[in-house]
C-alpha cells in the first residue's frame, strides 16, 4: 500500500510540473522535474513487484526492470539541477550519466 501511495503522489507532482511545462515551454526545469516524478512512480511499481516475487528469477526479472527507471531519474535529478540553477556541471553530467549509460546497455 505504501507503494501505491507514494507512486500516486509521485504522478501528481509529475502531472503538476507537466502542465506547467506546458503552459510555459521555456521552463524546462519542470519538465525534467515531472520525468523525475514519472521515473519516481515507476520505481516504486518495481519495488512493488520485487516485494511480491515468488522466485529468484521473478525477482531478478524484476529487478533488471527497475534499471531503466533508474537511469531517467539519475538523468532526470542531474538535468532539473543544471536547469533549474543554470550551473554549467556538463564534466559532472557526463561523468553521472555514462556509467548508467553503460549498465542498462
């Protein structure tokens, strides 16, 4: 239950930050904050489904699905902090994001 519920609340904020996004395109820290909360959601229904797993290999399949979620929301936090305080962390961008690039390949 607990992980329905923080899944909800995730996809509220993410829906929130969406329609701002939409409302105004040049703010792209909520869009990158909205994938975050997408990628939240998606993690908690992985959890879910590593929780109930009947076998190793169901957990492992699990498991290995919980990876891509991952990446957007490593992605995801690294981008709304370059957006949203306007750093310059490209060397830190790349440096976070092509080893998780490289695990889920």
């Amino acid at each position: 239950m607990l992980w329905s519920m923080a899944a909800a609340a995730a996809l509220v904020l993410g829906i929130v930050h969406a329609l701002v996004w939409i409302y105004d395109r040049r703010a792209l820290a909520n869009l990158a904050f909205s994938a975050l909360a997408v990628s939240v959601a998606a993690i908690a229904a992985t959890e879910r489904g590593m929780l109930y797993a009947r076998t190793p290999g169901e957990w492992g399949e699990w498991t290995r699905w919980c990876h891509p979620p991952l990446f957007v929301c490593i992605t995801s936090i690294v981008l709304f902090l370059q957006l949203y305080f306007g750093t310059g962390v490209t060397v830190k961008f790349r440096t976070t994001i092509t080893p998780r690039k490289a695990m889920i390949a």
